[in-house]
C-alpha cells in the first residue's frame, strides 16, 4: 500500500489537472497507459523547458546555468550522503543485489564508473565530512575529491583541499603523485600481439556492433564490406596513451608505436650512443621533443630565426597575406605564446595549442601587417573575433557551409 501511495502522490504532483484527482476509478478506463502519458508529460516539459531557455537573453541564461550548477553541486552531495547511509546499512541485500556496487548500477542506474566513483567517496565522507563540503561550494569537483579521498587526513585536510581548489584532474593527479609518490616505471618496448581476427568494419559503416574498434593493419583493405565471422571479444584498447605523474618531478609515458617508430627509436639510440651511453628511452625522448618544439616555433611564430631587415617588411599597405617574421616573432613573444581573448571580467582564455595570428581591424579591410594590431588567438576566438567582426553569415559563406550571394545582375532559378 505505501509504494502505491507514493506512486499515486508522485503521479498527482506530475499531472496536478489530471482528472483522477476527482474521480480515479470512472476514468481509468479511458486513461491511456501509464507510460505513454508519462512520456507525453515529460515531452510537453522538455519542450515548455526549451522555449523558456530559448528566450532567455546571454546575461540571464549564464546566470541560471550557474545556479543550476550550484544547486546541482548541492543534490551531489545530498545524494553522497544518502549512499552512505544505505551502504552503511547495507540496504541492498534487501533489494536482491549482492554489493553497493551492483545495487548502484542495477537498481539506480549508474555506470560502473560512476558508481566506483560516487560509492567510494560516500564512504570517504562518512569518515571526513570536509570532502561533501568541498563539494558542495563547489572547492573541488566530484572526480578530483575521488582522487583526494585516499590521502587527505585530519591533519591535511585544510591544505590539502585549498590546494586542490578550482583545479583540473589532471593538475590533481599530480598532487596526488606529490603527496603519494610512485617509483620510476622501468624501460619497456615490445611488441603486441597481432590481432587473429580480420579487420573490423569502418566506424561510419558499422551496423549491430559495441566492439572498440582497433585500427586496421597496413595490409587491410581501406573498408570491410563485410563483418568478420566471429568478433573478438570485448578488450581494453592497447593503443590508448597514457601519460601519468609518478611524483612531482617524474612521469610515466606509455603509446603503442609504428614498425616504423621502432626502427627510428633505436637508430637514435645507436647515434646518441656518446651522448647517451645507456640509451635512456625517457632522456632520447626529451631531446627529440626540444628539437620538435623549436623547429615548429620557428616555422609557425619566426622564433630562433636570424632577424632580416627587407625593404618589404615595412608599415604600408600589404597585398600578400603572409606575415613577416619579425612581427610573428614579435606578437608571439608579446602574448607570451598563448591566446590573449580575455572575457568582460578579464579572465584570459588558457589556450595554447592552435594558436593563430588574428588581424584586429581584419586584414581584408585594412591590409596591413602591424604588431600593435596583431595579437595571438586560438581558433575557436579567432573564429569567434571573425564573426563578430564579419558577421556569421559572411563567416559561413566563407567556410563553404552557406550558397554564396548573387552576383548583381545574375537570374535566380
């Protein structure tokens, strides 16, 4: 009778004009199943929901989104605290499931990570409640707090969490490694099994199947047309890189090469031999990375290159579209190599990969090259800066995703 009641008092609040609340048993049997109506409800409301975002002006929507996160950070930690208590109480036998673990995913609906995650936590926090505060202020996100839970006590508490306040994961995996360092990994490079199976289909034309698709070997055909007779069982994919801290100042570097990557490998540690005597793969592969940053560098931003003065590296109007070296070398060192968008609060955009040089006044209306009105942009603000400068429609034209305009004088149709 109670899950009935609250069923019937959860339907009411859901459909409050709902004529069962007046007469349930004469209208029952013209109600339409229980499910379609609930999915005609949720439907009207997602849809009321999104036209009500719709009209909301920038300012408004991120402010509701940042209330929404706050609440949402709020419910996290409510529900942390629930767990607990069911694990504590190890309500889940009750429920026909063996573990939390298998209680969270089969009845609540977690994914196995998610449940791992959350289930260690709300044990973490029956023990140190700081960890749900920290939540829920929204100090430390939900997977850096997973991270933290093993190693914070009562006495680091504090300085530990303030350390960890508005960072990354990956910036909290290395304070982990700080406060739980890991001995050096030893050197490894060998070579995987061969896969006995035939090529998988191509991931665009791949019908009725979950398997992680691995790569297809040199010899493969481009597509398989048709799929192979038995497929492979479920596996981790070997081909995932892995970078991950050890300690402070050491890292674990892990990637599955080509034949080709393997040939070059050794061949550099038979000519570093003098350099190198034992062949440190980690110290081959710093000095080849130093190598690859200044070649790029002094490709993409003119750095390292000898400064040549030319009569046309002057302020006046330009026809050619390349910039001169000195003015890269000049605007990149200036932006200090990163993207220099800074939003109405002056917070700068962190990006530094896919940096471009961006034009203020747009090179197509202005035609010069100055450094004073050249600045470092990422793509996505340079894209950005272009639209507002342009217009999007011009934008989209530009980028072949609209019809171009007539000509004057040309015949539609």
């Amino acid at each position: 009778m109670g899950h009935c009641a609250a069923g019937d008092a959860w339907r009411a609040a859901v459909s409050p004009k709902s004529s069962l609340r007046d007469n349930p048993r004469s209208s029952a049997h013209v109600r339409p199943p229980e499910s379609s109506e609930k999915h005609h409800a949720t439907t009207i409301h997602m849809m009321n929901s999104r036209t009500s975002v719709e009209s909301l002006s920038s300012f408004d929507l991120l402010s509701a989104t940042r209330e929404l996160v706050r609440k949402s950070r709020g419910l996290e930690a409510e529900l942390l605290v629930h767990l607990g208590e069911i694990d504590e109480r190890k309500l889940y036998l009750d429920r026909s499931f063996s573990s939390m673990f298998a209680f969270c995913v089969g009845e609540l609906g977690f994914s196995e990570d998610a449940a791992y995650n959350r289930i260690n936590l709300a044990r973490a926090a029956r023990g140190m409640p700081v960890l749900l505060e920290a939540l829920r202020s929204g100090q430390v996100h939900l997977a850096g707090l997973r991270l933290l839970a093993p190693h914070v006590t009562i006495e680091n508490q504090c300085k530990v969490l303030a350390e960890a306040a508005g960072k990354s994961k990956r910036k909290i995996e290395e304070l982990v490694a700080r406060l739980s360092p890991q001995p050096a990994v030893p050197t490894l490079v060998r070579k995987l099994p061969d896969r006995p199976t035939p090529a998988p289909e191509s991931p665009a034309f791949s019908f009725g199947t979950t398997q992680p698709v691995q790569p297809p070997p040199a010899s493969s055909p481009a597509l398989a047309l048709a799929p192979p007779p038995a497929p492979p069982s479920p596996r981790r994919d070997e081909r995932r890189a892995v970078i991950a801290p050890l300690a402070e100042e050491t890292f674990k570097f892990q990637f599955t090469g080509s034949r080709a990557c393997h040939d070059k490998l050794r061949q550099a540690q038979d000519l570093l031999r003098h350099r190198v005597p034992d062949g440190d793969l980690g110290t081959i592969f710093e000095k080849a990375l130093d190598l690859l940053i200044d070649q790029v560098k002094k490709e993409r931003f003119a750095t390292g290159r000898k400064a040549r003065h030319t009569p046309s590296e002057n302020l006046d109007e330009s026809c050619s579209r390349h910039i001169p070296d000195r003015i890269k070398r000049e605007v990149f060192e200036r932006d200090g190599g990163r993207c220099t968008f800074a939003d109405d609060r002056g917070r700068r955009c962190t990006e530094t990969g896919a940096l471009e040089f961006d034009h203020v006044d747009g090179f197509a209306r202005t035609h010069l090259h100055r450094a004073d009105r050249i600045r470092l942009l990422c793509r996505a603000h340079n894209q950005h800066a272009a639209e507002q400068l342009y217009g999007r429609a011009f934008m989209d034209r530009a980028r072949g995703l609209l019809e171009p305009l007539p000509r004057p004088g040309s015949h539609s149709g």
